[in-house]
C-alpha cells in the first residue's frame, strides 16, 4: 500500500517539474513584451465608443435615459464584433441599400428604413421558423395584404424589390396610425395591433419609453446601431465597402405558361441555374400564368455559360412563345 501511495506522489512530483519546464520554454518562444502588447490590443479592441448624438428616422435617440442608452450599447457591441456576419452584411448593403432607399424616398419613407431587412434577415431571402420568408420577412397573410403573390409557383417575397415595395404600403399604413416613424419601425416588427395594444395599456407615445417584449425591444435599437457601423465602418475595424458591380440585365415579359424552365433558360440561351439564381421568387420547375396576368423574368444581359448547351428539344418555341424581350 506504502509503494502504491509513494507512486503516485512521485508521478505528481514529475507532473509539476514537466510543467515549470514547458512553461519556461513556452515563455522563451514568446517573449512577455509580445503577450503584454497582445493583451493590451485585445483590451483595446472590445472598447467601443457609443457616438453622442444617434437619430432613426429623423427622431433623436434619448441616450441620456440609462435604459435607453445600455439597450443601444448592446447592440453596439454585438453588430461590431459579430465579424464575418457583419463585414458579409456590409458587403451585401452596398449592392441593395441604395436600390431600397431610392424605393423609400421615393414614396415619402425616411432613408434609415433602408436598415429594415438588414434587421430581419441579413439581407438574405431567409425563412423565419415562423414561415416569414424573404429580405422584409412577409408572413403569407400579411404578403397578399400588401400586394405579393405566394401561390405554388411564384413567391414575390422572395423578389427583394418587390417585397420593398410591399414594405412600402404596410410603412405609410403604419405612419397614418401612428405619426411616429420609430413606432412604425417597431410595428413592422410587432404588428400594428400589437403596438396600439401596449401604447394604450402602459399610456405612453413613445418606443423609447414602453416596456416590450426582448425582440421587439431590441428591434429599432439594432438598426440604429447598424446604420453607424454601415455609415463609419473603419471606426469598427471594417472596410468600407466599394460601389457594389452591377450586372447588365434584361427582361423578358412573359403572359403565358411555361412547362419547363430549364428547357426555357436553354432557349434564352442561359443555364436554369441563373434563371433561378437572378429570379428566386420563381419556386418550381414551371410557370403558370393565369389569364390576364403577366409576370417579369430578369437575365443577365451577357451571360456566357462555362460550356456549350445542349439544343433545346423541337417543341421549345411553343413553350417559350409567350416571352418578349425587353432591353
């Protein structure tokens, strides 16, 4: 029993001598001025400076209230050091922003809603678990009340310019109830039921002041804090992103049903790869275009496919005789 028990102690002993030697060659191989400079680069970088002054829509953000202020603090921090996703999501705005907020200015809507569906999917057509699909995350419902078409084979929340104009209407429907363009923002968030609901219980008239669920509490918050990350990305160690490239387009205006989309894009001398790619919102292998009604398909203007087509089969013009181009 003794040896067992002196065993074991020697093994500890040998432990601690091996780990004093690993120590003092690990600090050989990084001298201390080197980790002393790393850790005070890393103090550095977590430190971020909320700006004086912030403004959504035109309203200025009271961040002399503490609650307020330690809201957009952290939004702050988690879009400033969500890395990848935030350098992706600046690269992205630099292509769409400018298109959305042409959109929106256009139709009396103040500049910053363009940070919406930065806020509701990245700036992707995702879906949500709750079936809210596309860049502004249309539930089906509220898609038709605002003009979309979700029907087996065409989802227009998936058409991002489609759906900003949709965004629009449900914008300005918001703004006649509420006269306030944060609240707007928090209804698009929450429902419009939903905000008069907690206006009226808590008796107050701002968003800065009610009491909301985690969500939709943080909701304005992260788009403000966004739309300064956006507009001085080098002040939070990102590039500034270039004018985004765009390619040359051209639609083809087509009435009738196609049967096959990929014999189609054969046709249009493209793949259905870039059929689907430039046109999400197309969700099956086919169109059905009812009587009356007309739908837009976007192609790339010069596009070159990486190998030859294979012809298109002989009853392709009668499949494709609907379709006119415009340039």
């Amino acid at each position: 029993m003794k040896n067992i028990q002196f065993g074991v102690l020697l093994l500890l002993v040998l432990g601690l001598i091996a780990n004093t030697i690993y120590e003092k060659i690990a600090s050989k191989r990084t001298p201390s001025y080197i980790l002393e400079e790393k850790a005070y680069q890393f103090k550095e970088k977590i430190v971020v400076e909320i700006p004086k002054e912030l403004f959504f829509a035109g309203e200025k953000v009271p961040l002399e209230d503490a609650e307020v202020l330690s809201r957009v603090d952290r939004e702050f921090y988690v879009n400033a050091f969500w890395h990848a996703n935030t350098a992706l999501v600046i690269k992205r705005a630099a292509f769409w922003l400018p298109q959305f907020e042409k959109i929106l200015t256009d139709n009396g809507i103040p500049a910053d809603f363009k940070y919406i569906p930065i806020i509701e999917s990245t700036l992707t057509n995702a879906i949500s678990p709750a079936g809210a699909t596309g860049f502004w995350q249309f539930m089906p419902d509220a898609a038709a009340e605002t003009g979309l078409e979700v029907s087996e084979d065409v989802d227009e929340r998936y058409n991002p310019i489609k759906s900003a104009y949709a965004a629009v209407k449900y914008f300005k429907q918001a703004h006649s109830k509420f006269k306030n363009w944060t609240l707007v923002a928090a209804a698009y968030n929450m429902g419009m039921g939903g905000i008069e609901g907690v206006l009226a219980y808590q008796r107050v008239t701002s968003y800065y002041d009610l009491y909301l669920n985690p969500e939709t509490s943080r909701y304005v918050m992260r788009a403000i804090a966004f739309k300064d990350i956006y507009e001085n990305p080098e002040k939070y160690g990102y590039a500034r992103a270039g004018n985004a490239t765009q390619v040359p387009t051209r639609t083809i205006n087509v009435n009738k049903s196609i049967a096959d989309l990929a014999e189609w894009a054969i046709s249009q001398k493209v793949t259905y790869k870039i059929v689907k790619e430039y046109n999400p919102w197309l969700r099956t292998k086919k169109l059905t275009v009812k009587q009356g009604k007309n739908y837009i398909i976007t192609l790339p203007k010069d596009y070159k496919p990486n190998a030859p087509l294979r012809e298109a089969t002989s009853d392709a013009p009668t499949r494709m005789d609907s379709a006119t181009t415009a340039n």
